[in-house]
C-alpha cells in the first residue's frame, strides 16, 4: 500500500479530519490533502510525528514491509482487474507489475496478480495479437518461477509450480512439468468441514452454508475435469463404450450439481469432437453458444442459495458490482461478449474442430454469434 494510502486509511480509522491532521502537525489542510492523493510526500522531518499522529511507525507509512495482509493482497488484485475492465488489459498489467515493483518479497501478491493477468489474457485474447499474448505469457511464466524458486514450502509456492508445469505441457516440456508436479505434496485435510461446524455450533448458519457450498462447487468442477482426462484416456485406448458412458456422467453430474447449461454441454462436447462426429459436434456448439450468457453467474438453486446471496448483498471477490441494474446488466452483458469472443476464436482456429470447417451449419452459426 503506498504512503498516500497509508495516511489516508489511518486517518479515517482515527476519526479525523485533514484539517485536524493538519493542525497538529503545523501544516497545511491542501498539504495534507496532496499527501493522499499522491501528488506530494511528506517531509522528511515530519514523518515521525506524522506516525505518532497516526498511531503508527515508520516503517509502516513508508510501506518498509515486504509481506501485506491478506486483505491488502485482495484489494491489490481489485484494483488491477478494475484497471483492466476500465482501460484494458494491457494498462492492467502495468499496474500488476508496478505493483509486484512495490514489494518484491511478497510471494503471496506475485502469485495473485500473476493469476490475475493470466485471466486477463484468457479474456481479451482476442483483442490483442499473437505476438503480445506469447510475450505477455512468458512474462507471466516468469513470475511463477520466481515464487516457485523464492516462497517458502505452502499453498503460494504449490500453487504457482502447479500452474507453471500446466505452462510448460502446453509447450510439450514434459520433463519440466513433471518435475515441478512432483515437488507438490498430495493434497491434505480440508479444514473446511470443519470450520463449518465450527460456525454451526456458534450458530453462524449463514457463513456455515457458504463455505460447504464453495467445497461443493470447487469439488465438481474438479471431479468434472477428471471425468474429461477420463474420458480421454478411454479414447485412446480405443474404448468408445466406456469414454461414452464418462461423457454421460459428466453431463448428468453438472446438471445434478447446478453448475448449469453451460458446463453440462462440454465434456460431451469434447467426445464428438474428438470422434469427428460433425452433426453432434455441431449441435454440442450451438447449446454451448446458447448458454455463455450464464458462464459468469451461478444458477440459483440448493446448492448455491448462500453463495448468490452473498453475492447480491456484498458484491464478488473483485471490484464491487454496480448497484445499478442497468450497469449490472451492461456489465454480464460485456463479459459475455468477452467469452463468447474467446470461444468463437477457439472454434475457428483451434486443430480439435479443423474437421469442421468445410460444413455450412457450422460456418452459418459462426457467422450468426458474430453478429
């Protein structure tokens, strides 16, 4: 957090005003008010008493710290993704790493933004060129290595080496992606279960609920990643009964699990595609364009009752939702242009639905969703 921030923050906690600062210190309120907006910095000779005024030291106002808090890291990762939203993906970017610039020991915020900029990329691929995603991506590879070689044995560092060796399958460098993989213990306990009935017993109902529900959502998207690998692997082994069958299940549990139209259409998707089926390739796409408006919100029901109403009265992890109905709707409205972006690019140049490409009701629903 910069030293405008700080003052800025720490005054508000203490209740005062920039006139009252001001007066203390034997300055003046436009004085104290260029210290917030970052446009001026204290004077050397004031900060200690500026500290003490602010119940703080130093080292603090000065952000001489190497680690942030949890929350800091969170609000780092808000502003940068707003920045993206609002200017774009490449002014966000240069924000991320300004910020990486700020603190570079903080393991836990270079993975953050680092996951941060790895999703912007996923959403503006299509805006930027071939050339700006590779060196945007190798950039990014290089902050994952950095924590991978720099955070201490945890979450950060497992974290990072996992989707650094996803990086390096990509780019069919299967020595090093397995060995990065083989440096992650085996997951452990979940503590989550536990801490729900913790907050049951203190009859905290509410936070109970959304825990489990978020267990239950990160579990079926995995176990749905699963049965595709699965399906796969059936395939290759020349067992289209089986990989038929893993499809199937994969349709049923994310219609079972809530997860919505979306989802339930593409593990089968992935089967007719990689038997070169065009008719159910063909019908698999057009569900799947059918229901990207819903990829971004959850479809409400008993598995995500807590979770959407969190939502609706906090606003999601990130830059705060508008309040207004109409920006709310503009807002879905641009990231389903986004995906749908992302997805129609995939259909047309990726080598899995090459097959395609020759059939006039696929180029026809093309050309339709890029109205």
């Amino acid at each position: 957090m910069p030293i405008n921030a700080v003052i800025r923050e720490k005054r508000k906690a203490l209740g005062l005003t920039q006139e009252q600062v001001a007066e203390r210190l034997g300055v003046s309120a436009p004085a104290v008010n260029k210290w917030e907006r970052g446009s001026t910095c204290p004077d050397v000779a004031i900060l200690a008493p500026l500290a003490r005024l602010l119940e703080t030291d130093v080292n603090t106002l000065l952000c001489f710290r190497e680690e942030l808090t949890e929350q800091e890291i969170l609000e780092a990762c808000n502003e940068v993704a707003e920045k993206i939203r609002s200017d774009g993906v490449k002014t966000g970017i240069e924000l991320a790493e300004k910020k990486m610039r700020e603190y570079p020991k903080c393991m836990r915020l270079f993975h953050m933004l680092s996951m941060t900029m790895d999703g912007a990329l996923v959403m503006a691929s299509s805006d930027l060129s071939e050339q700006e995603l590779q060196t945007y991506r190798e950039r990014i590879m290089t902050y994952y290595q950095y924590v991978v070689e720099s955070a201490e044995e945890g979450s950060t560092r497992d974290g990072a080496a996992y989707l650094l060796a996803g990086r390096y399958l990509q780019k069919e460098e299967w020595e090093k992606a397995a060995s990065l993989l083989d440096g992650i213990p085996d997951r452990g306990v979940d503590p989550r279960l536990l801490k729900a009935d913790v907050l049951m017993k203190q009859e905290k109902t509410f936070e109970a609920g959304r825990i489990l529900e978020g267990k239950i959502r990160g579990d079926i998207n995995e176990i749905e990643m699963t049965l595709l690998k699965l399906m796969k692997i059936a395939l290759e082994e020349g067992d289209e009964m089986r990989a038929a069958s893993i499809a199937e299940i994969g349709r049923k549990s994310a219609e079972l699990y809530e997860l919505g139209g979306y989802y339930s259409c593409l593990i089968p998707l992935e089967l007719a595609a990689a038997k070169k089926e065009v008719r159910k390739s063909v019908d698999g796409i057009r569900r799947l364009l059918e229901n990207v408006d819903a990829v971004f919100e959850m479809p409400d029901g008993s598995l995500t009752y807590h979770i959407n109403r969190y939502q609706r009265e906090q606003g999601q992890a990130g830059a705060e939702r508008p309040s207004d109905p109409a920006d709310r709707a503009a807002e879905k409205q641009k990231y389903t242009e986004q995906i749908k972006a992302v997805l129609l690019r995939s259909l047309k140049e990726e080598e899995p639905f090459a097959f395609l490409r020759s059939d006039e009701e696929f180029l026809s629903l093309l050309a339709r969703y890029e109205r």
